[in-house]
C-alpha cells in the first residue's frame, strides 16, 4: 500500500497520532504527518461522507437542526425525540428538555405533554389526544372531590387545568398521601369528537396504575363517583 492510500486510510479512521512515516515503505524523517483535528476534518472521508452523511468527528461545522454526532455521522433523531445539546431527547417528559431544548423543569416537578408539572410522593396525570376540555377529577379518602372546583383537598392539589389543548392535568401530593382508596373520574366536559384519553398514577417514580379510555361526548361537570359514566378506576395507598 503506498504512503498516500495508508494516510487517507488513517484519516478517514478518524486516527489522531502522530507517526513517523519512516515506518512506511520509502519514508524518510522529512514527512514527518500528525493528523491533527483540522487535517482529519479538512481530508475527504468515504467512511463519513458516504451517502451524503457529512463526517462529524471533530469537524469545525456542528451537526444540523435536528440531528446529533453519532460515531462519526450526523445522524437524524428517531421517533419523536429532537436533538438538545448534542444528544436526542423526548420533549414530552424530558426533565431538562421539557417541551422545548433548555427548558428545563424546576427541582420538584415532573414533565408531562411537554409541560412542567407538579411531583411529589403521589402524581395522577391526564393526557389526551385531540384539543379540547377533559377534566381530571380525583376523590381521596378523605371523600373530598379535586377538581378544576376545588383545586386543593386533603393535601392534594390540582395545578393544571387544560381547558383548549391536549393537557395534561395533574393532581398531585408533595407530602404523604393519606392511606386508603382513591377514585379516579376522566370527564369530557367540552370535546369536538372522539378523544382518546390517557390518565397514569405514580407514587414517587413507580406507576401504579395506569387507563385508557376513549371519550366521545361532551358532558358538563359531572361528579367522580364509581357510578359515574365517566369512572375510570380506584387505588389503594
């Protein structure tokens, strides 16, 4: 192999030693190469511009909008995650990235939908998937109903009410939940058609419990009950 194929090799390998080309074949002290970081980015690569993917490995330029230095390609995110700071995160629960790159939630708040919310030793989210009003409602074993009318209850607060978008709406305890069984109520106050909600209970980072449902009707307040069209289920602490 001569001298020029092995550097172009080495460079494209992304090498960054410095040798002496009296070890190759016909080299003499006075071509003495270190392939420094400028050199490597500057020297053509079939490695990292194959299909058009640009070398990324040290190179002056960053990588583009939307897409991260992965082994050496500039690499497109998967699924819904975006690249923050050099790497692909979810906006929807990312603690550092919550919604948006930077954004980043304060010491006691989870993210949920891409928004700060409140965290604690007790979290039940509600999430859904077309714009309109669902509302959480959540009855404690106090027997005292959280909801958008009464937003603070046996210790529990609800600290978000969604009335136009997709949510969430959470109800959380920063403290100690009181013992005994919860219910849990999803109510489509104001929907434009069939919305596929999703509600999740955590205690600290473990789920307890998680729902489903699909709603399709509008419905006004409607009290959270086990009788109620709109019950979802109960837990017990």
């Amino acid at each position: 192999m001569s001298r020029l194929c092995l550097l172009g090799l080495l460079a494209a390998l992304g090498c960054t030693t410095s040798f002496d080309v009296n070890a190759l074949p016909g080299g003499d002290a006075s071509t003495d190469v270190s392939l420094d970081a400028t050199t490597r980015a500057d020297v053509p690569s079939t490695a990292c511009g194959a299909a058009g993917r640009p070398c990324c490995v040290n190179s002056p330029s960053p990588c583009g909008p939307g897409t991260i230095c992965n082994e050496g390609f500039c690499t497109a995110c998967p699924g819904t995650t975006v690249a923050c700071a050099g790497v692909c995160v979810d906006p929807q629960t990312s603690l550092t990235h919550c919604g948006r790159c930077g954004n980043a939630c304060p010491s006691g708040q989870a993210c949920a939908n891409g928004v700060c919310v409140g965290d604690g030793q007790l979290r039940i989210t509600m999430i859904w998937g077309l714009a309109g009003d669902v509302d959480l409602h959540v009855v404690p074993p106090c027997g005292a109903e959280i909801s958008y009318r009464a937003t603070l209850q046996c210790g529990g607060q609800l600290d978000r009410d969604d009335t136009s978008g997709t949510g969430p709406e959470n109800v959380f305890w920063s403290g100690a939940p009181a013992p005994g069984t919860y219910l849990v109520c999803a109510t489509p106050y104001s929907i434009r058609g069939s919305t596929p909600v999703t509600v999740t209970v955590n205690q600290g980072t473990r789920e307890l419990r998680r729902w489903s449902v699909t709603r399709t009707t509008s419905s006004g307040y409607v009290l959270c009950s086990r009788t109620s069209p709109y019950y979802l289920g109960d837990f017990t602490l």
